[in-house]
C-alpha cells in the first residue's frame, strides 16, 4: 500500500509507504496531531501485498522519477469516542467530541479566518480519516438557525482528510445528523499507467478496472491534511487567493459511489 505524497517544494513527490491503508492513514493522523498545521497531500497510487508484490511496484515508479521512502513507525491512533448518536436526517442533535475525535454525521462549525463560520458535516469515517463536506453559508449566522438547510445545499469543499482539529478553537462539533451518503459519497480511482487505473466505492470494498471515461472522470482518491482544508475554505470566501492545489478539494458533482456500485 503506497501514496504519492507531494513534497512542500514543488520539485516532485515521494511515495509514503505501509503495508496497510489503516497503517497509512494511522500514520497520518499521528503526525497531524503532532503539528495540526502540517500540510500534505497523499494521492493513493497503489495496491499489492508487503514484500515482492509491492516492492515490484515501487521500483517500476520509481524509474518514472518519483522517489521512496517509508516514514518512521509512530504510536497508534488514540480510539475513537465511544458515543455514537443515534440521529434520524431529520433532526440535528447536540453533541460535543473529544479532541482529535469525529464520527460520521458530525455538524460542525469551521472558521474562515475572517470572525466567520462555515458549517461542515462528516459524512463518512475510513480508517483514521473522515470525509467531510463544507457548506457556504448564506448569511452570517455563528450558530445557524436551520442547520438542516444548509446541509442540504451543494457544498463548496469537500475531501478525505485527518481528525487533528476537531478540537476547541479549530473544528467544533456542535450536533450530529444522519448524512445524505447517497447524494455526497464520490467513487474514486487509484493506480497509475504504469500498473492501470481502477475504480473503487468510497470504502475501498469494491474494485475494477476503469474504463478509459472513467479513468479521466472519476476522481483520485486522494487524502490531505487538515490544515490544507481550512486554506481551501479561506480560499472559498475570498480572504486568500484560490490555488490550483486546492482544485482537488473543490466539490463536483462526479460519479458517486452508489452509481458505480449499487448496492448488493
């Protein structure tokens, strides 16, 4: 299991290596904690088991110009909060997490360095990492008084990324609400030309080739740091200049995972 990870210079990328996308992800979570304020973006590239398979793998990129390297071991990621609510999608339920901590259908508020407030939603959970969608708000409400409005609304950022500022002064969790998955899930694609380009669900339980419209619509599966979010959404309200970084963070009606793989 391997992402290309993009270096802070632009000169080019490294692969980010483990044997298991839950040890990856782990592995990201850890260092977000460590510095919330750290800035990454993993694109998951490849698939295979430890040892020949994958290092088969490596080596065939590597001659493509991007380079190896495997991060040091870090500690396991602290468990989850045990309290999960029990929330209908017609009704927002108050709630607060502990740091560091997230659990789909989450509603929290994420400031937009102007004194603002957005209103985010967890709608999924994989691994260590959450996929969260951000919504512009149409008035200036600090604590929106029909939550269940906006969220309904087409976000304006989206993306798989780390729980590291879930905490006071960052991302606060104000409620939960069950998540319309169906309507907001992406499908993704991961893999190179070198190895072929696959199509997954969101969870990464189902998988096959792409087709060659596929390989060119369906998005990367791709996770960043949380930092690099809050810049996507500063980005959003015009307080800094959007950045073609931030382009893979900017929500698209793409296929959805229910569309390529309904359910059994």
């Amino acid at each position: 299991m391997f992402g290309k990870r993009k270096r802070d210079q632009p000169s080019g990328s490294e692969f980010h290596q483990a044997d298991s996308e839950q040890q990856l992800f782990a592995q990201l979570l850890a260092e977000t904690r460590a510095d919330p304020e750290k800035v990454f973006t993993i694109d998951i590239v490849g698939r295979g088991t430890p040892g020949r398979d994958l290092d088969e793998q490596v080596e065939r990129l590597r001659r493509s110009g991007v380079t190896a390297s495997r991060p040091p071991a870090t500690e396991a990621a602290a468990d989850r909060a045990s309290g999960r609510a029990d929330a209908s999608a017609d009704e927002l339920v108050p709630l607060s997490r502990e740091p560091f901590t997230a659990e789909t259908g989450d509603v929290f508020l994420i400031p937009d360095g102007g004194g603002r407030v957005l209103l985010g939603h967890v709608l999924a959970t994989l691994h260590d990492a959450v996929y969260v969608a951000v919504f512009q708000r149409p008035e200036d409400l600090p604590r929106p008084a029909d939550p269940l409005v906006v969220l309904a609304t087409q976000p304006v950022v989206a993306g798989l990324t780390l729980p590291a500022r879930f905490q006071p002064g960052m991302w606060e969790v104000v409620g939960t609400v069950a998540p319309d998955t169906d309507r907001l899930l992406p499908a993704y694609t991961w893999g190179t030309d070198v190895d072929g380009v696959h199509v997954t669900d969101f969870d990464g339980s189902r998988s096959r080739p792409a087709t060659e419209i596929e390989a060119t619509t369906v998005p990367r599966r791709v996770v960043v740091s949380p930092y690099f979010i809050d810049i996507a959404v500063r980005a959003v309200v015009g307080l800094v200049d959007w950045h073609p970084d931030f382009e893979h963070l900017r929500y698209r009606s793409t296929p959805r995972s229910v569309d390529l793989f309904p359910a059994r």
